[in-house]
C-alpha cells in the first residue's frame, strides 16, 4: 500500500531555500511554462530570472514548454534569454531544453 504524505505549502524566499527544498525531495528537474507564468510580454516576471539563475546553477536540468506555436523552439530560447536577461554564454543545448506546442 503506497502512502501519501501532504505538506504545507511554504515560501521559498530565497535560492537557498529553494535549493534546500530540492534537495530535501531529491528533484533534478523542473518544468516552467513560459507565457504568462515566467514572462508577461515583454515583461519577466518578478524573481523569474534570478529563480532560474540559481537553479541553473544548483545544476537542475531546466524544461520550458509553451503552447503558443506562433515561435519555434530557437526562437523562444532567444525569448526567454531576452525578457529574462539570462547570460546564454555558457549555455549548451544539453542544458536547457525549450519545447513549443503545436495545437
């Protein structure tokens, strides 16, 4: 018989909080819709590029999916690198992965 266990739900103020959280439930990846959920065009979101700063650099494999098909994939990786003001220098396709949706 499987248990579930259900917690409160809790504030993470900070990256090391966030990271503490992962850590603690063993997450390696993380799935982040894009329109309106980490960029409101043009605008980011409020803490959306320093939430995906340190999580890329806490190492977790970042997935971005969309379902507005009008970009394709290179093109919302741009977005994102834009509105976010994210440094794609050091970025590897392997990385971070960017799916749209074809509806």
């Amino acid at each position: 018989e499987q248990q579930h266990t259900t917690e409160i739900p809790q504030l993470l103020a900070s990256p090391s909080d966030m990271t503490n959280y992962l850590d603690k439930h063993d997450i390696q990846s993380i799935l982040f819709d894009c329109d309106g959920v980490l960029y409101r065009s043009p605008d980011p979101a409020p803490g959306a590029a320093a939430c995906l700063r340190a999580l890329r650099q806490s190492g977790r494999r970042l997935f971005f999916v969309t379902n507005n098909s009008a970009a394709n994939p290179a093109q919302l990786r741009t977005k994102l690198i834009h509105i976010l003001g994210l440094d794609d220098s050091d970025d590897d396709d392997d990385d971070d992965d960017v799916c749209g949706g074809m509806w």
